[in-house]
C-alpha cells in the first residue's frame, strides 16, 4: 500500500495537533492539598464518600472565615451562592487517599 500525497498531508497535521498539545502542557503549578492534621478531615471524608464535592464543604471553616488562611493576591473568589470547588484545581495527594 502506497502513502498518498493527502495521507502525508493528514499524518503532519496529526502530529502537528500532538505537538501544539504537548507544547502548551506545561508542570502543573497548583499547590496539592496538605497531608496534615488541618486537611486530615477532608481525606477522610473523600475517603469515605468518594466524593470530591463533599470534601469541599469542609474548606470554608478555615478558610472563608475572618482570620482564617489568607487566599493570594491573585486566587480566584468563591462563587456568591455557590459550593467551594478547591478541589476542582487542589489535588489530594496520592498517599492520603
């Protein structure tokens, strides 16, 4: 079988969408969510549920409160009336599940 003049043409765009993909995956730079005492709740509770959503719940009390942990400068709000989401970006570290 022969490789065509449209089949070389379809194979380096192919590779060329691979390519822009792997290019622009970058290291992930969101910090995980700590394996200690503090987040030790939230573990077991994913643990328990299997649910990332329910895990959640627990970040406000520390967090969201005055004089809890500050945010950065540049770490998008919580939603007005809507749940936290941390871990739709803060991933659990492996060990702790």
């Amino acid at each position: 079988m022969r490789i065509g003049k449209k089949d070389w043409f379809f194979i380096i765009i192919i590779a060329a969408v691979f390519g822009t993909f792997y290019l622009i995956s970058g290291e992930e730079t969101t910090k995980r969510v700590p394996l200690d005492e503090n987040h030790k709740a939230s573990y077991e509770l994913f643990k328990k549920t299997g649910s990332k959503i329910e895990a959640d719940k627990g970040c406000p009390t520390c967090h969201y409160e005055p004089g809890g942990v500050p945010f950065p400068a540049k770490h998008p709000v919580k939603p007005k009336d809507g749940p936290s989401r941390c871990l739709f970006c803060h991933k659990l570290r492996l060990a702790g599940v």
